[in-house]
C-alpha cells in the first residue's frame, strides 16, 4: 500500500501532542518544570519520531522504539525526573494522557477536515484532562479529609462534620494559635453570643477572594472523632462570613496545626 507524508505537518502535529502530553503530567504530577523544557521535550520527541517513521525497520521495531524509547527520551528530556521510580510514574501517566487525548481525538475525527480543528481538539482534550483529574482529586482529598467533630462551648454541644484543610495556614496574630472556621450557622449553634465567649478579638485574615476581618473566639474544648479520639482544650475559632461548603458536606473547616499540636 502507497500513502503520502508530508514530513512537515506530521513534526509539527507530533510537536504539539508530545508538548502538551508532557504539559499535561507535569501539572498533574506538579513537577514544576518550565514551560522552555516541556518545548524542548515535546520537539525533541517529534523529532526523534520523524527519524524512527524514516527508518527501514520493521513495524513491529518501528512501534517499540516510537512508544517506548522516544517516549522514556522526551520524558527525561523535558520533565527531568530525579528517580527511576519517578520516572517510571511519569511515563505510565503519560501513557494515560495519550490514551485520554487518543480518545478524544477519536471522537472528533469525523470532523477533522482542517488541520485547525485538529489543533483545536487537542487542546480542548488537554483541558478537559486536567480539569477531570483536579475534580478527581477534589472529591478523594475531600472524602478522606472530611471528619465528625464535637464543640463543646458554653452550654451547649454539637457534633458537626469537618475538613481538614492542609491548605489553612490561619494563626492568631497575638498568641500564635492556629485558627479553624466555624460557619455562621454552627457559631450560632454552640455560642450565642460569641463578643462575650472567652479570648473573643477581631482578626485581619486573606483569603482567596479578598482580605477581610473576622470574629475569633475559644470554645471550651473539641474531639475530633477519627481512628483514635483527639481532644483539643481551648481551640480558637473564627466565623466565616458565607457558607463553608455550598455542598453541605461541612461546616467547620480545622487548621491541620491542631492535630500536630
């Protein structure tokens, strides 16, 4: 069977997958590499696939050394891992990436008449996969970070589901004490009167909408209900200014300090 290549158009679009395969890992996997190197890697492996499609070899040989020996090249090449066991990851993750973006290109095929729709799809795969996998590991993080609490303040009790943030880095700008947050409604609940609760303060805070200045009280004392029970005396708490979790699924958000502490 004859077919026709132009050399050209199959380096650049090898260009452009290889690139945002590798961009796709290194975000997933947050290496941190920069962006000149995923560039280099993703011409490097176009290259080196342009000179493996040229070679007289047998197709079987030909798949191997594309799949496996320009793939474990332009992965080291752009990526740089700093172990074989990362490199291992690096490469299965991006043999994932290229099944997903395969896929997806796969779909659109059909109306792939242009070379413009192409670069388009890929892109649009690129996306998608890195918008897949933050909500995959939004909702894992979530599952496994989310604990029942119980505050025990004034007279009052409430067991109440919260997340463990590794993210809330809040701490008391006059004692150093981390802060956790309690949403308006749970504040309600346990203290009704939180200006008169002990150690009760204002406090400047940012958060990723903003900078703002929040209540901050102590309760008497909070278990947090995980495999082995931890009691916490006096922890600080702030009040949120909105809902904590537009899903319900908490509404106090602990500072991780607490549970070093």
């Amino acid at each position: 069977m004859y077919f026709e290549l132009y050399l050209d158009v199959f380096f650049l679009e090898n260009f452009m997958m290889d690139s945002l395969l590798l961009a796709a890992v290194n975000r997933i996997m947050k290496c941190g590499r920069p962006s000149g190197w995923i560039f280099f890697g993703g011409m490097l492996g176009s290259l080196l696939t342009c000179g493996v499609i040229l070679l007289p070899v047998p197709g079987a040989l030909r798949q191997i050394l594309c799949y496996l020996a320009v793939s474990s090249i332009m992965t080291v090449a752009g990526l740089h891992p700093k172990s074989p066991g990362m490199f291992v990851r690096m490469l299965i993750m991006l043999y994932a990436a290229a099944i997903f973006t395969g896929g997806i290109m796969y779909l659109f095929r059909p109306y792939m008449r242009y070379a413009s729709l192409f670069y388009f799809a890929a892109v649009a795969a690129y996306y998608l996969l890195i918008g897949l996998w933050k909500v995959a590991v939004h909702i894992f993080i979530r599952r496994e970070n989310i604990v029942m609490v119980t505050l025990y303040a004034d007279c009052e009790k409430r067991t109440v589901p919260a997340l463990i943030d590794t993210g809330n880095e809040l701490r008391d700008a006059f004692t150093g004490d981390p802060v956790s947050m309690l949403d308006r409604e749970t504040a309600s609940q346990i203290c009704r009167e939180p200006e008169k609760a002990p150690g009760f303060h204002f406090l400047p805070c940012r958060f990723a909408g903003g900078e703002s200045v929040i209540k901050v009280f102590r309760i008497r004392k909070m278990c947090i209900h995980t495999k082995e029970e931890r009691w916490v005396e006096d922890p600080l708490f702030g009040i949120g200014e909105g809902i904590l979790s537009e899903g319900g699924e908490y509404s106090v958000i602990l500072n991780p300090e607490i549970l070093s502490g």
